[in-house]
C-alpha cells in the first residue's frame, strides 16, 4: 500500500516489506538455501543467519569464500589463523590478485562500466578496452621498476582512466592511493607525503559547477612536496598546458596507456602479481584529530571477500546490474563503487557537481544509465526537498530496485521521502561504515521491512554492538559502537606505524580486544539500528570524514587567529552544521574580510568540505588543564546539553570560556532542532 502523502512520518513506522517474489529472488535467499543444501545449516530468518555468521568465523567465512567464487592461485590452508584483535590472520597460505578477479569478471561485447561528465555525454568503456588499458599501464609501470610494495598515487577526479590507474596498480602488487583534485596542495601532501609514493598520476584541473579549475600550479608544489617521486603521468582534462613536475620524468597519459588508434596489449603474457591475501591493497586516508591523516593499509584478499559478501547480499547486487553512487575518489564510497566490477556489475561514474545544471542532475543519470542502485549522502536528499523536487513525476526510474543513502544519519523524513516522492516500490537500504573497514557495518537486508529512521541489520560477519560506559552490550540504549569480533577487511596496519601504536590507540584503546568504532549506536529489540553521528571529534562532511587537526593547521597561518575550535553536528533532519569558533587577538573583530580569508585559507589548502557553515569569534578556546580542546563538550552544548553535565568544571583550564558557547547555543537552540538550513 503506498505511503500517506499527507500522514507525518514517525520514526519505526512500516514504510515497506519485501513481497514474496523478490525475497524468493533475493541473493541472501540463495545463499540460505545452499547452506542448507551444501552445509546441513538451517536458519530461522536474519537475526539466527548473522548471529551464526558472528559466533562461527570459521564457518561463515569460508562458506563466504566458496558460495561466492574467489579464485586464488594457491588455496589457503585455513579461514583464520591468529583471532585476536588486532593481528588476525585470514586465509593464511592463500594468493590471489584483486585486480585479477575484477578483470576476471569480464563480458565479451559488454560495457565494464559507463561514465558522464558536465560536458561529455554518457558513453561505455568495453571490457576488451578497459583490460587492454590496465595491462599496458600496468606493463609500463614495471618496465619503470615499480614493484610490489610500492605506491602509486593519484590526483584524480572519478574518470574511467583512474579506474584503469587503479587495476594497474593493484594488479602488479603496487599499492595505490588517491584523493580528488579538489583538495589542496597541503591536504594532498599530508596523505601523499606517508607513503613516499614512487608515481604520481594526475590531472591538469578539473572542472565542477559549469566551471573549469586550473590546478597546474597546485600540482607543482605537489610534486615538490614528493622527493620521492621518479615519475608523473599527466592525464589533460583541460588541455591547459604543461605541467610542471620538478625532477621527476613526465609522461603524457595517451603515451604510457595508449591513444585511440594504439593497439591494446592482449590477455596473454601479462602477469597478475600473485600476492598473500593480507598484502596491501591500498591506502585510504581517515581523519585525524591530533595529527596527519591516517593511512590505513586495506588487503587485496580483505577487501576482495568483504565486497563480494556485502554487495551480494546487502544491495543484492548481481552481473548485469548498474551502480550509481555519487562520490569523489578521495572517499571510501569511490572504492566500493568501483569495487562492483567483481560481481560483474556495471558502475556508472560521474564527474562533475551532483547540482549542475540543476538539483536533480542525480536523477537524471539515474534515468539515463538506467540504474538499477542509486547512491547519495542524506544531505543531498535534504536539498531536493527543501527544493521541493519530485523524481518520479521527471525521470523515468522504471529499471530502478534500490535506493542507498549513506554517509551520515538518515532521518525518518528523508526514508519516507524515497516512497512518497521517488518509487512507491523501492527497496531504501540505508547503511553505515566506515573508511577504517571500507564497507557497512550495518546495512540493508532485502528480505526484511523498512521501517522509517531504521538501518534494517547488522550486516553478516560484522560483531556491532552497543556498548554501555562499563563495557556491556545493552538494547534500546545509545552507547559506543563496537566491533567485538574480527573482520578481513579491518586495516592490516596504519602507514608508518611500525609498532602499531597508532592503531591500538584509535581503536582499542578503550576496550583491550574489541574495535571501538567512535559512533554513537542504537539496536532495538528487533535488531534495527541507528547510528547516531560520532562518539569523538572527528568531523564527518557529506560522508567524508576530516580530522579537526586539518582546521587548526591552516588557520595557524593567519595572525590574526589566535585560537580556534571546531565541531560537526549531526542534525535531527539528516543534515550537517559546521561552525568554527576562533579567538582573535586583542582589538581584532571578526569582519567580512578576515572570514573570507579564513574560509579561502580552508578550501584552497584542503577542500571546500573544509569550510565551516558559520564563523564565529568568542572571548576564549575552552581547554582541559592538560591542554586538549574540549571539543565533544562544546559539541554536547550545541545540542543541547546542559553545560554542567556536558563538561566538569574542574576538568576546564579556564571555567569562563565556555559562557559564549552556552549563549551561542541557546540563540540557535530552534536551528539545531529544526530542519531548515543554516546561514
């Protein structure tokens, strides 16, 4: 029955179930009925299948490792050798390739995957081009000594060729990285920097919002920033010139790759590096709130396994489906969508603003790829409604099954949004992760309801608890999430964290032998979950998560700032609030001048994810008498939080610095509560 147009949404109101034909259609149904058939196991609905996936590791994984095909060249001697956290040992003995399996995945006569940009129409990329693309690029990188180990990096946006960049990397055991040409030279330095990358792909600019933005300047002080680096690839997007590369050998895309008239390298003869399934993959970077980012080192043999299961079974994802998921490739979204070309499913990439040349640009490619999955964060949806746009009533979305929200909080309003304004029929599987496991810790499960608010389940093999100040697992409580039992895609390591201080202390500092996720979590009685926004400081923008120390780096540089603080809400709406309080020096006010400096100084350095929504000038930075800014407090206050409980006075430097935050707090108390957007 469709959803009252008229009636307020509630949160754990029914919005959908799953008929009989698509639960018997459902992967996940598949899965159970092999079980039974291949294993003797039988379970009576969801809770009883992830509760045995958690308790059986053994059991679970390897079926995980079987049902869904992995090929490696040597099979492991066991699932899991070393269980303790950190350190456990997966499929010790195996070796396998990631780019391998995805290229493995190919269909003759097929489009691997589609692509679209501000000003290119929507075309394909063949399998036979795209294998040929990443075996010559890959041969190239070898012929100029790279090796397993080494790391590739990239400064690009989400285009085919950084696809290709990435296989070829991957598939001779190289390590990859990469972030979007957005971020500044000192935001790309401070990941890239870590790994001593020995090449460096790149681009001239890029262009987003029906504008072009020339980078080249930005990308010279990159590769000064990299001593390490012997080699360049410019890949021209706006034909703008040459790029300056210091010591390092620069080499035209087309000429390492191959143009359109060059004859592409054939399957045979090129050499997937067989590599030990905890080998490094790639390196994704997380926030950090006290230094650097973190680079954290992903396995081939991980991320293959955790992908295969998750898009499987949680979006229900088969050959042949298309993929839209709009991201950067500086976020973890951009791995799990090309990650998709395992199963043999098509992504569709976009380069470009997902509001130009309207707001609904989304939903037009939805309609034009005929997607079958569709991807945002919960704040682009609170833009089309506060603009009052209707997809189904513009759009052909008839091939369209499933709908993802991801990357903060989903309100009850945004679920219903999907039946009432999108497709009465569609399956909402919201879900949540992390960068730190590139995947969902909670998420859809095709053959349970909707309820309005509610991420249906735990996701299979994920342990995700809530746990109580004292360590105890509780129900219908906010507490920590915790991860109490191991997962193959959790980090092998930090980069240059050679003793694994870095990583204990981000994540089990806590709890000795359970991963503390830093989220506020909710499950109720029936198993649904809500994840609540962060436990610790960190600052989580459309999904991509920014270290606070990012902020205070670059706002050092201006003189006129002589303290700052900053925080992230996440709002009742699903939405985000970004205010950035600093103390000036004496006679110094807060102008529109000196704001837009600061705001410049944070999108030119590092990204336009890095500007606040509101600047804001108090007397004082709040301190503990250890010298740590007290930003969870300040975070409490805005939302809510009676001062007192929010933070102990004799754990503050100075008592009084907290009196402009209580009052800011109180003047916006109706923002915080309410939906509408900010300043």
């Amino acid at each position: 029955m469709p959803l009252d147009p008229e009636r307020q949404v509630r949160e754990g109101d029914l919005l959908w179930s799953p008929g009989p034909e698509r639960v018997a259609a459902a992967n996940l149904t598949g899965y159970q009925r092999w079980l039974r058939e291949q294993r003797g196991l039988e379970f009576n609905g969801y809770p009883a299948l992830w509760e045995w996936s958690v308790s059986d590791l053994d059991a679970f994984w390897g079926s995980i490792w079987d049902y869904l095909g992995v090929r490696a060249s040597v099979p492991p001697e066991r699932v899991l050798g070393r269980r303790e956290m950190p350190g456990a040992q997966w499929f010790p003995g195996a070796r396998l390739n990631y780019a391998e399996h995805v290229l493995g995945r190919a269909r003759p006569g097929a489009d691997a995957l589609l692509h679209i940009g501000e000003e290119t129409p929507m075309a394909g990329l063949p399998w036979e081009e795209l294998g040929g693309r990443v075996r010559a690029l890959g041969t190239w990188l070898r012929e100029q000594g790279v090796r397993p180990g080494d790391r590739v990096v990239a400064w690009m946006p989400n285009l085919p060729a950084t696809v290709v960049a990435m296989l070829a990397t991957t598939a001779i055991g190289a390590v990859w990285a990469a972030c979007s040409p957005d971020f500044g030279v000192r935001g790309a330095l401070d990941r890239f920097a870590q790994l001593e990358p020995v090449v460096l792909i790149a681009v001239d600019g890029y262009r987003f919002g029906g504008r072009a933005f020339d980078r080249r300047a930005e990308l010279g002080h990159i590769v000064v920033g990299l001593p390490s680096l012997r080699h360049v690839i410019h890949h021209p997007v706006l034909e703008a010139g040459p790029v300056p590369t210091g010591t390092a050998r620069c080499h035209a895309w087309a000429d390492v790759v191959g143009g359109e008239s060059r004859a592409l390298p054939s399957p045979d003869g090129f050499r997937f590096e067989q590599v030990p399934f905890d080998h490094p993959l790639w390196t994704l970077f997380s926030s950090g709130t006290t230094g650097p980012p973190k680079a954290l080192v992903h396995s081939h043999g991980g991320i293959l396994l955790e992908q295969l299961k998750l898009q499987t079974f949680h979006l229900d994802l088969r050959a042949g489906d298309r993929l839209f998921f709009y991201t950067t490739t500086g976020w973890m979204m951009w791995n799990f969508l090309i990650s998709s070309l395992a199963l043999g499913v098509q992504p569709v990439l976009y380069d470009g603003s997902p509001a130009f040349p309207a707001v609904d640009t989304l939903w037009r490619i939805a309609q034009d790829s005929r997607a079958t999955l569709v991807g945002a964060s919960p704040s682009y949806v609170e833009g089309m409604i506060r603009a009052g746009v209707v997809p189904r009533d513009r759009f052909d979305l008839s091939a369209l099954a499933t709908v993802m929200p991801a990357g903060s909080p989903v309100s009850p309003e945004v679920t219903a949004w999907f039946y009432r304004k999108v497709k009465a029929d569609v399956w909402v599987a919201s879900g949540s992760g992390g960068t730190d496991v590139c995947t969902g810790f909670v998420g859809g499960v095709p053959t349970l309801p909707v309820y309005a608010g509610e991420i249906q389940a735990p996701s299979l093999g994920v342990a995700a608890r809530a746990f109580d100040e004292h360590g105890r697992s509780v129900v219908d409580q906010v507490g920590e999430m915790v991860i109490t039992q191991p997962m193959p895609s959790m980090p092998v390591r930090m980069w240059g964290d050679a003793d694994d201080r870095r990583y204990r202390e981000t994540y089990f500092a806590d709890y000795p032998g359970v991963w503390r996720q830093g989220d506020f979590f909710r499950v109720n009685e029936r198993g649904g979950c809500f994840v609540l926004g962060r436990s610790d400081a960190t600052l989580n923008r459309h999904g991509v998560r920014i270290g606070t120390a990012e902020i205070y780096r670059a706002i050092a540089g201006i003189d006129e700032v002589e303290g700052a603080l900053v925080v992230n809400l996440d709002l009742p709406s699903g939405g985000f609030f970004m205010p950035l309080f600093v103390k000036l020096r004496d006679g110094v006010r807060l102008d529109e001048p000196l704001e837009a400096r600061i705001r410049e100084r944070l999108r030119t350095e590092y990204s336009p994810r890095h500007v606040p929504d509101r600047v804001i000038q108090v007397a004082g930075i709040p301190m503990t008498l250890t010298g740590k800014k007290m930003e969870i407090p300040v975070r409490k206050i805005l939302l809510g939080t009676p001062p007192e409980e929010a933070a102990s006075v004799h754990a503050l430097a100075d008592p009084t610095t907290l009196a402009d935050y209580v009052s800011y707090a109180r003047s916006q108390h109706d923002y915080v509560l309410g939906t509408e957007p900010h300043g």
